[in-house]
C-alpha cells in the first residue's frame, strides 16, 4: 500500500521566512546589499571618541553702574531667579551679584534642546523688560555651547630658532591662518590664546599728573576719543609710572598719540606727551602668555630653550565627522609650510581629537573582529567548518544592518555605540546558531532520506521559531530600562539601549533568512545506511 506524504504546515514566521527566502534569487541580492551599506555606514558615519551629549544652558548678565553686591542682589538677581524659574525644563539656576553687575546662570535638564532652551530664556527676559528697576542697562543674554565651545584640534605656532620673526609678525601670520582655518565648512570656531598683538602704550607719569591737577579719568576720556579699542585700566605700579591702557590702531604713529590734548590750563593745551611716555610695542596689559618648551635631547632629562607661542583652537559643528575635520585642518597647515620655511615659524599639534577618535573607532572595530574569528574557530570544533562559515556570515550582516540603522538615525560612531556592539556581539549569533545545530540535527536524523532538502531546512528553522523569538524578545526588555536613565549617565549610555535591540531583531531576520539559504548551497545529506537491507541478507 502506497502512503502519501504530507507537506509540513508552516506555523511560525521563522519558517514563513526561511520558506519565502529559500530559492529565491533576490535573496543573494539583499545580503550583497546589507553588507555594502553596512560598509559605507561604517566609513561615513562621523566618529568621536565620546557620544554627544546635548548640554544646554546660559547666562544673563545685567550692569547697573554704582551698585553694590547688596543691591545687586536684593533688586536684580533675586527676582531675576523667580522669573526664570518660570521656564519649564530647567534644573539649577546660579547668581552672583558683584559691584556693578549681577549675574545668572541657568542649566537646563540633560537633553533638551540647545536652540529651544535658548529661545525660552531670552523670551523669558524680555517678557520682564518693564520690571528693571531704573538705572539698569541692557541684560547681556550669553548662551553655553557645549558642542563649539570644546576644541577637537589645538596647534601650538612658534617663532624658530635664529628667525627674526618677532610676536607682532607672528600674530600676523596665524590670524591669516586662523582665516583660512575659520573658512572650512565642518569648523564651526577657532581662538587664538596667547597672542601678542600691536599696540601703542601709554605709561603715565604720576607725579606730572598731579602738577598738572589732572586724573586718569581725564586721560582715559582724551585717549577714547581716538581709540578703537580700550583695554579696561590696571592698577599696577612700577618705578613711580602707571601703565593705564593700551591704544590699538586707533591713529598713525606714535607722535599723534602724544599729540591728544587732555586739557587746557591757563589758556594753554596740556598734551599727553606732556605728562606720560607713548611707545609703539605689544598689548603690555595682557598677562596671558603661553610659551613652548623643547628638550635639548631626545634622551636627555635637561629642557633647552624655550619661545614664546600662539595657540590656535578649532571646534568643529555639532555631528560632523571628527576625523574629517581634523584632516581638512592638517591640509590647510600643509599648504603654508612653504611660507613658514620662508618666515621661520614653526608649529606643533599639540591636540588631535579627530586622530584619537579614530584609533579609538578602530581598535573596537579590531576586537570586533578578533571576536569574529574566535567564534568561528569554536563553531568548527562544535559543528564544522560549513556551518562554522554560515553562522560566520550572520555577524557581520547583523552589524551592518545595526550600522546602517544608527546612520540612518543621526548617531556617531564613538566609543559606546561599539561597545554596544561588542556587548550584543555574544547574542547576536545565539539566533543563527539554533537554527543551524537544528538543522544539523535535521540533516542526522534517521528518516532524513524521506524528506527533501529544502523541506527539511524550513521545518529545522520553523520549529525552533518560537522560542527563539520569545527568548529575544526576553533579552531586548531587559534593556529597556536603560532607555530610561537621565542624566549625564544616561545620555553617555544612551548607545546602548538603542543600537542592542536593532542588533538583536536584525539577527532574527538574518538567521531566519541567510542561515537557510546558506545552508542550501553549503550543505548535503549525508549518506545514510539502510540497516533492513543489511538484515535481509544476513
């Protein structure tokens, strides 16, 4: 009597898409397509060696001449803290009050959004601009941030040794540098610290002030007159002069500037070579100076000379590629080594975020693979070099398909979202290896004659659909909660309860999917003797 056998009945959406993939020839198609966009996902996604955090906040600074720290604070900060308090999503509020000027600091919660934030602060104050009590100038509203207020890149440029280069031509130099820097399209900022700029100085005489009945207020308004810029006056004496400001291109020549009249006194003009010496140098009331110090010896413990130098930081745009950044920096500092031979200015990257971020970036990626390949080797001792090869495949079409997934959201490449990856790598090939230790059970079991290949490979992957998705599915909540945590902590972790999901959906998919497919084109059925036959004979 001849039976009839039936088809197995495809119950779980394991089989449904092991079964709907198996032959198909677009399947081959879509794997060439996950690792490609995986790869570019990996080569273009910017790359920090921190995740961005959103930090946002601000201050407010009122000036109120005459004031004291007192008033200050009873009539400006004090209820500059209650309306401000007001706007919803901050979390501290800070004040100062200090002669003059009160001042205060907001923070927002970790998250919020840095434009939005901004936005309501300075909505919030000139809601209350009837409120300023009289005499109160115009509050100065300073919002932080963080994103361009962190350099990724700080070069340290110098005169060399035996250049005639003084501080006034190197200042030149760099601020044409600094230019050109500033124009990169990724550079969102650059300073200069340490800088010696142009100036002339005016070095007041005390004793012919007073024979004069003059005040430095009286000196102070005559040189305004003409000046640009006024440095602020700086108490310091030294050998019976005052240094009061510095005049910076405010008229042509040393003489001119002696040649203010501050003020009139018995019908004759008192000029201000009259009663201070003017000299044309550097911005003497600067007291910031950075210096760079070299070794005489590479081997030698004792420091040589050192020289004065002009630090250039450059802050990129919020998520920009680090790398990149940093490369288009180094290319415009390439393009003027001609002219620093020429003048003799020499420079050092003394920080390179870019160049961190990316040996951070790819040491991860290093492990990553060593990772891999220790997971193969097990699996060749376990199930064979051919299953080995199948379950291998499944990692990195999960990582690209993860990859891709976290472009395609606006993350960074840094190091929390690669150690999602390498913390989710263990569980991401726990899908493909059940269902290819099913199938090899399939493949070994003794009525394996009776059923045809691609059957048994639906049936293997199907049956084992289930439990496989509810322990996933078990695994995912579990990190949940993580999604949850604010802060500093949570924002820093945030990687982690985003991308370890996505990898571990995506290698459902790709094990229900490849590891049949693959199994298909790499393995057989093994031969199997028919013990009736040998008994027959016997």
């Amino acid at each position: 009597m001849m039976t009839i056998k039936k088809e197995y009945q495809v119950t779980d959406v394991a089989g449904k898409l092991a079964k709907g993939f198996l032959r198909n020839p677009l399947t081959a198609v879509l794997g060439a397509f996950l690792l490609i966009m995986g790869y570019l996902a990996l080569s273009t996604m910017p790359r920090e060696e921190d995740p961005q955090i959103a930090i946002s906040g601000g201050a407010v600074i009122v000036a109120m001449p005459g004031a004291t720290p007192q008033e200050i604070e009873n009539i400006i900060v004090n209820p500059l803290e209650r309306k401000l308090r007001e706007v919803k999503g901050i979390e501290h509020v800070y004040g100062m009050a200090m002669d003059n000027v009160g001042m205060v600091n907001v923070m927002y919660y970790i998250g919020e959004n840095r434009e939005d934030s901004n936005l309501k602060l300075y909505d919030k104050v000139m809601q209350n601009m009837d409120k300023m009590p009289k005499g109160v100038m115009q509050p100065l509203i300073k919002p932080f941030d963080i994103d361009i207020d962190i350099p990724i890149v700080t070069v340290a440029f110098y005169s060399k040794p035996g250049s005639q280069l003084d501080d006034i031509k190197l200042f030149g130099i760099v601020r044409k540098v600094q230019q050109k820097i500033n124009s990169v399209g990724t550079v969102a900022k650059t300073t200069l610290k340490g800088a010696r700029r142009a100036q002339y100085n005016i070095e007041v005489d005390i004793g012919k002030l007073s024979a004069y009945h003059l005040s430095l207020g009286q000196i102070m308004q005559a040189v305004q007159s003409v000046a640009v810029d006024v440095p602020e006056v700086k108490g310091r004496t030294q050998n019976n002069k005052l240094v009061v400001f510095g005049v910076k291109n405010a008229i042509d020549s040393v003489e001119d500037v002696g040649s203010v009249i501050v003020a009139q006194y018995m019908g004759s003009p008192i000029y201000l070579r009259d009663v201070a010496q003017v000299s044309n140098g550097l911005d003497i009331q600067n007291f910031q100076t950075a210096k760079v110090l070299f070794k005489n010896d590479a081997n030698s413990s004792t420091m040589g000379e050192e020289f004065n130098q002009i630090t250039m930081t450059v802050a990129k745009l919020a998520g920009s590629n680090a790398v990149f950044v940093a490369e288009d920096v180094l290319k415009v500092l390439k393009g003027y080594d001609q002219e620093f031979q020429k003048e003799g200015v020499g420079y050092l990257i003394t920080r390179n975020y870019g160049e961190r971020a990316n040996e951070a970036v790819n040491e991860l990626m290093h492990h990553l693979v060593i990772t891999i390949i220790i997971i193969a080797v097990m699996l060749v001792f376990a199930l064979g070099w051919r299953e080995s090869l199948i379950v291998t495949f499944s990692v990195p079409a999960i990582l690209a398909v993860t990859l891709f997934t976290a472009w395609m959201t606006g993350q960074t490449m840094n190091r929390i979202t690669l150690f999602a990856l390498l913390l989710s790598l263990g569980l991401l090939v726990d899908a493909a290896i059940i269902v290819i230790e099913n199938i090899h059970r399939h493949l070994h079991a003794h009525d394996v004659a009776d059923k045809e290949m691609g059957e048994l490979l639906i049936e293997a992957t199907d049956e084992i659909g289930a439990p496989t998705n509810i322990a996933t599915l078990a695994i995912i909540l579990t990190m949940v909660p993580m999604a949850f945590v604010g802060g500093m902590m949570g924002s820093f972790m945030k990687p982690i309860p985003y991308n370890v999901p996505v990898a571990l959906v995506a290698s459902l998919f790709v094990a229900y999917i490849f590891t049949p497919y693959l199994s298909l084109k790499l393995l057989k059925k093994p031969d199997h003797k028919h013990h009736d036959n040998q008994g027959s004979k016997s």
